[in-house]
C-alpha cells in the first residue's frame, strides 16, 4: 500500500546527469530506452517544479583548452567524444534547465570525477 510522505521544503534537490543528445543521436553511445527515460525525467522535473524544489543539470562536455594527454582525440585532433563544439554534448530539449535553473559542466566521464 502507497502511503504519503513529507519532506520538508530546502532539504532535498532533484539532480540530472548527461542527458545529452548523444546518447539518442550518436550510435557508438546509445542508451536503450533512452526515450522511456527521458519521459520519467520530464515527469520527475515537472514535479519538482511544481513543488519548489531545485533541480540540477550537469553535462560532460570535453574542453581540450587544458592538455588532456590520455583523452582519446579523432583523426581531426578533436575530442572523439562530447567535444565542446559538438552539437549532440546538448541536453536533450525536452529535458533542458528552465528559468535560471542550475547547468554544470563536468569534464570527466564519471560524475564522481
């Protein structure tokens, strides 16, 4: 049985990480279901803006401003993935910040980098 719960207002975040275009568009990075999580996102970030909680994007989108000398490059020197000016680093449209709300860049795969 679902039963309610409250949680008090400024204690909790929502948080989304790399729901970028490449991993609907570019096919070395597809995601299956990708379409299905993107669905569940737009209904948890609805929520959260429906009830005053603070949501979070981060991307991983390489800059190789910084010598970066083990990050894999392509034939034109570029990164061979989620480089800076590559369209599909984006975050999906239907899942993008809103109104000022927070857009971090991480510069490692992992978010924990």
């Amino acid at each position: 049985m679902k039963s309610p719960i409250s949680i008090r207002r400024g204690t909790v975040a929502a948080v989304f990480i790399d729901l970028q275009e490449e991993h609907r568009k570019d096919k070395r990075y597809l995601v299956e279901g990708f379409a299905d999580i993107l669905a569940n996102v737009q209904r948890l970030q609805e929520a959260a803006r429906r009830n005053f909680v603070p949501l979070y994007h981060w991307a991983y989108i390489v800059d190789l401003a910084e010598a970066r000398p083990f990050h894999p490059l392509d034939e034109s020197g570029k990164s061979a993935f989620s480089d800076k000016d590559d369209p599909l680093t984006a975050i999906c449209h239907e899942v993008a910040p809103q109104n000022g709300e927070a857009m971090l860049l991480k510069q490692e795969a992992s978010v924990f980098g």
